[in-house]
C-alpha cells in the first residue's frame, strides 16, 4: 500500500492516502443507503468507490486501484452498475451512462495494448459528469429499481408465464417481481430468450429499447451472470416506462410495425420457411429491392415482401440484413443527425440478438422488426419536416486516395472534419483497396479514445465497426464509408482529461 502511495505521488498525483479509506477492501462497507439499489458485497465497495471519489480525483483513484490488483472485469462491473444508480435516481433518461459502458468494452477489445484502459477512464469521467448533474436535479427520487420487489416471487414455468402476462398488460411491478423469480429459477440464456420478443417490440425512444436489452447482456457475458438482477431489472423497466398511448416521434404502441408483424409471425408462416431461412447466401438484387423500400418508408410493403421472399426460398436472411445496415449508413449520409445516428446502433443490437436467439418464431420477429424500424426512422416527424440529401449509399463513386495506406488513413481522418462527404468518398475507395482496412479502424479508435465529447462518439462506431463484417463483401466499402458521419476528425483537440488517463495507464 505504501509503495502504491508513493507511486501515486511519483507520478504528480499527490499525496494518495486520503483516499486509501474509500478504497474497496470487506464485504462490510458494501452497506448502502436503503433508497439505493444493493448489489453484491463483492463490487458494491467499487461501485460506491466510483460514485463517491471526486471527479477531479478520479483517475488517480482508479489508477490505484489498478495497481493494488482490481481485476479489468471489476472496473467495468463498477462502471455499469454505478450507471444503473444513476439511472435509478434520475430516470431513463440517463440510460446513456449505462449504454456507453459496453461501447466504451467492445472497442476496447481491438484496442492496441497500451490503449486497452482508455475507453473506460473516458466512461468513468463522463459518470461522473452525469452523477454530479443528477445530485442537483430536483426532479430526481424516482428510485424504481431501489425498492424491494413486491410480493411473492413465482418459479420456473409460471414464472416466465407470469412475467409474459405482465408484459403484455405494461404492467410494470408484475413484470419486475416474475424477471426476478425468472432469473433465480432459470439459466441465462432460457432467460434472454424470454426477453428478446419484448426488447424487439417497442421503437419508440428512437430504438433505445432494443439497445438496452442487447448491451446489458452483452456486459453480463463479461461481467458475470451474478449481476443479473440489477442489470435486467433496469433493462425491463426502460423497456416499460412509456405506456403505449404515449406519443414519440409520431408513434404510439398500437401505430408501430409490431402488431402486424407480430400477425406475420404465426405458426403458418414459421412452418413454410425453409429450413435454412437464417442462412448467409446473400442476394444483392433483393438487397437493392428492400433499400429501395426502406429509404422510402414503405414500412407494410418492405416488411411483407422480406417475409415472402424468404418463405418462398427467394433469399436468406444475411439479405435483408445488408439491406438493413446499408440503408442505416444511407440516413447518415443523407442526414447525421441524431435520430439516424439510432438507426445504426439500434440495428446492431437487433442483428445481436437475432444472432443469440435460438427461437425461429423471436428470429424471424426481430428481422421483421428490423426491417419495419428502418421504416419507422425514415418517417419519424423530425425526419419528415425538412428536405434530406439524395444521396444513395449503393451508388458511390470513389476519388483517388495516397498509395500508402498510413498517408491514406491520414488524409481521410483529416478530411472528416471538413466534409463527411468528401471523407465518405475517400474511405470507400480505402475499403475497396484494402478490404480488411484494421489500420483505419485503428487510427480511428485512437481519435475516439482522446477526443471523444460525449456517449455517441463510442456508441455509433462500435455499433458501425461490427457490422462492417457483419455485411457481405461487396457492400463492405459502403459500410466504411459510412463510418466518417460520426467519427472525431484528427484535427479536433485531445481531451485534458484523457490525456491525464494516458499518461497514468503507461505508469502501470
């Protein structure tokens, strides 16, 4: 401890021993205020650590911890359930500072070793942005997830047919006290699977539903199952906190896609797909045909023709997936704003959750789903009052870029920052040169580690990146090319916070 001490001290961040006290050591400081959500006696010491350490101190604090021996899984454990907290005290409305934290993990993981910390010293600063902004609100106190579950908690199968009732009734307590009786009777991926038609069900908060449910799994694989009443607790209250008559973007629950594609979805349509239906045989005329009627918000017509062409043998669903993501990429192109910036995450955690469910019925909903949201994004009221680009994502020309693949990722970043569209062009002549293009992708998350601003800058690349290899290969340079409507051009300033995080990671 001592040497910790004078490390800390070594490095310019003073004198360490004030803090030593607040620093995780038995299960007896896991005690907390009863209008606090408990987690276990094993990250709750973290957790309050988190919260309690000023933000100016921060990173020093966690510097230390690092050092002292707290495992990378326990930092990002800390950093999510701290932001369900904060969630808890303020509202969905702050669900961002959970959201981030496995887009902060996922890009991470491709990180370069030196940068692997990075992401999460950004999301540990940006909590503590949020958590100083939400112990000033006054409107705060909504403590939902704070408060003991009540009544008795069911088991096993009425329990899942409890929570499936609850869920379709919007019951809110009913469906908190079956997840809660689900999870301790169930393993979890029996429970997931209950929970993907109801993540996939609801657009409304411009996707942020499906997001929830899909990052919060994401984050338990890594983090742990035993955190699991917290995490899906928080994830199915956002899932119900709107009732449907509640009016968003022009949508209530009953004027969405759902309810007929949920009327698709029967046991007559799921006995006439192929057995290979969900297969990865791509067509690109069908992709093309879906494009055409996503980007025109033919919500009925898109999603029939994609049930159609996949009962009759026309296509497999990595078809409509292409069609999906290109057409994500296109509403960037034509508008980056922040609803489109949704439609790009949101269809990566459909795509995530398509690909962990095991149930023919939920699969072939959360394409469906998928497809119709394109089409609700396209004809959301705050797309539809001004004039958008006409550009197409199928049709892009290229322009010349450097020979040299570091000189061409250099020329591309910088032109971010002067015009997407220019950088659009640039990028997608990089990807048809170099069709695994790891060194902008690399260039790009250093740029994303130090100049980030806000949740969205880690949020739409993570989501992006992936499905650059989720799509097939002729689509693959629209798809990077994509990528430049939200990234950091090289010309912005380093942030002083990170700055501080890289100079005290290279210590450890």
């Amino acid at each position: 401890m001592r040497s910790a001490v004078a490390g800390g001290a070594a490095l310019g961040f003073g004198d360490l021993r004030a803090f030593l006290s607040l620093s995780p050591a038995t299960a007896a400081e896991a005690d907390v205020a009863p209008e606090l959500i408990r987690f276990t006696p094993d990250i709750e010491p973290t957790v309050r650590l988190t919260e309690e350490t000023p933000r100016e101190k921060a990173i020093e604090v966690m510097i230390d911890q690092l050092r002292r021996g707290l495992p990378y899984r326990q930092f990002l454990a800390a950093l999510f359930l701290a932001g369900i907290r904060l969630m808890d005290r303020v509202g969905p409305g702050k669900r961002h500072s959970v959201l981030v934290t496995h887009a902060a993990h996922q890009l991470s993981l491709d990180a370069r070793t030196e940068e692997r910390l990075l992401p999460l010293f950004w999301a540990l600063n940006d909590f503590h942005g949020e958590w100083s902004n939400s112990k000033q609100r006054r409107d705060g106190n909504v403590r939902f997830l704070s408060n003991p579950v009540a009544g008795p908690l069911p088991s096993g199968n009425k329990a899942e047919q409890e929570f499936q009732n609850a869920m379709d009734k919007w019951d809110v307590e009913g469906a908190d006290r079956a997840l809660v009786g689900l999870i301790r009777s169930r393993g979890p991926r029996q429970v997931m699977e209950t929970l993907w038609p109801y993540g996939v069900r609801d657009w409304r908060r411009i996707g942020h539903k499906a997001i929830s449910i899909a990052s919060t799994w994401r984050c338990l694989q890594t983090i742990g199952w035993q955190h699991a009443e917290p995490a899906l607790r928080y994830a199915v209250w956002d899932l119900l906190v709107e009732g449907k008559d509640i009016n968003v973007g022009g949508y209530r629950f009953d004027d969405q896609c759902y309810v007929p594609n949920r009327s698709r979805v029967n046991g007559r349509a799921v006995g006439r797909l192929p057995e290979d239906w969900a297969g990865t045989r791509t067509d690109h005329g069908c992709t093309l045909e879906l494009v055409a009627l996503m980007r025109d918000g033919q919500t009925d017509d898109a999603c029939q023709l994609t049930l159609t062409q996949l009962s009759d043998g026309k296509t497999q669903a990595a078809a409509v997936w292409d069609a999906v993501h290109l057409v994500t990429g296109e509403f960037m192109m034509r508008r980056p704003n922040f609803v489109f910036l949704h439609s790009v995450t949101t269809a990566n955690a459909l795509h995530y959750a398509f690909r962990e469910s095991v149930q023919t019925e939920t699969r072939l909903l959360i394409l469906l789903q998928a497809v119709g949201w394109m089409c609700q994004y396209r004809n959301d009221s705050s797309n539809k009052q001004r004039p958008m680009k006409g550009a197409k994502i199928t049709e892009m020309v290229p322009i010349d870029i450097p020979t040299q693949p570091e000189a061409a990722v250099e020329e591309i970043l910088a032109a971010v920052s002067v015009s997407n569209d220019l950088a659009a062009q640039k990028a997608y002549r990089f990807a048809q040169t170099y069709p695994e293009p790891d060194v902008f992708m690399q260039a790009a998350r250093q740029l994303i580690f130090m100049k980030s601003t806000e949740a969205h800058d880690y949020k739409y690349p993570a989501a992006i990146f992936e499905d650059y290899s989720l799509v097939d290969a002729k689509w693959r340079p629209h798809m990077l090319a994509a990528t430049v409507y939200y990234l950091r051009g090289s010309s912005l300033p380093d942030s002083p916070v990170m700055q501080q995080a890289r100079d005290a990671v290279r210590s450890l």
